[in-house]
C-alpha cells in the first residue's frame, strides 16, 4: 500500500498522510511469542538484519525522559551508545507500561511512526545498508517496511552506531 488512507493504525495513517511509499506485511502472531522481531522475521521468511525494533528507553532528560532506538531485531541496543547519542548521561529500558502509554502502542506491536507522544528518535546505521526495511505497523502481525530515510524522515530520527 502506498500513500492509501488504510484506516489501520496510526502508523500506516501518518504515512499515508505523508505520502511516504509503504508495504504492509501482516503475519499470524502467536500469544505464546514473547521475541517478537524473531516471530515477524521467522513468519515473513525476512533477514533479522532487516527487521527493526523499537525500544523505548528511559534517558531521565526533560518532560518526557524517554526516547526511542530502532535497531535490528538480529542485535541489542547499546545503551551507553544510545544515551551518548541523545546527549544523555545514561539510558535504561522503559517500563513496558510506561512504553506503551507514551507511544500508544501495544509491547510487541509499538512503532517508530505516529507514537501518541514524538519521542527523540535514533536510528541504527545498519539500516543505511538496505534499500527498504521493516519496523511494526502499529500492531502485533503487521510489519511496514519502507525505505530507511523515509523512516528517518517521518520519526524525525537520526543515525547512530546503536547496535551491538
């Protein structure tokens, strides 16, 4: 779907908003998942290299103290990295709750696109490499992938080395 009204989530509607170029991906989510990047990879039969997670991080800077990082379910967030590209002393995981209420997205299904409360967002360099990726459509089962400065662009994001 590109540049469609989907009515789906605010995701998909921000970027047909936008006019930004979209795929949607929908998958069979299964309750008993808890990795979920390695289900949506695994279900879609798509590198892990190019599926991406959200994490909500607590950096403790201004109103609100949380920022986002978007890096390849293959890897781990590195938080000493991350806060130093935020310009933070330190980074911790957000609270799955306190995720889930800033971005108003379900944990397993929160994106990048159309959070209830824009976050400062840090992208991983890594997406650079590919000419589209995925990252969640808003829900559990549904994958968007893009290109990655059309990603960059829409979260106000920035590059950083962020993965390990």
């Amino acid at each position: 779907m590109a540049g469609k009204p989907t009515g789906g989530t605010p995701a998909t509607d921000a970027l047909s908003a936008a006019g930004i170029a979209f795929t949607l991906h929908s998958y069979t989510h299964h309750d008993d998942s808890r990795d979920f990047g390695a289900e949506a990879a695994r279900e879609l039969g798509v590198d892990e290299l190019r599926i991406f997670k959200t994490l909500v991080v607590d950096v403790g800077l201004g109103r609100p103290p949380l920022a986002v990082g978007v890096v390849p379910v293959a890897g781990q967030l590195d938080l000493k990295a991350f806060a130093a590209a935020v310009g933070a002393k330190k980074a911790a995981m957000a609270k799955p709750a306190e995720a889930s209420r800033s971005s108003g997205y379900v944990v397993g299904g929160i994106s990048p696109i159309g959070q209830k409360t824009p976050l400062p967002t840090v992208l991983d360099e890594t997406a650079q490499l590919f000419d589209t990726i995925f990252v969640s459509a808003g829900k559990r089962g549904l994958q968007v992938e893009l290109a990655p400065d059309d990603l960059l662009a829409i979260t106000g994001a920035h590059w950083a080395d962020i993965a390990r």
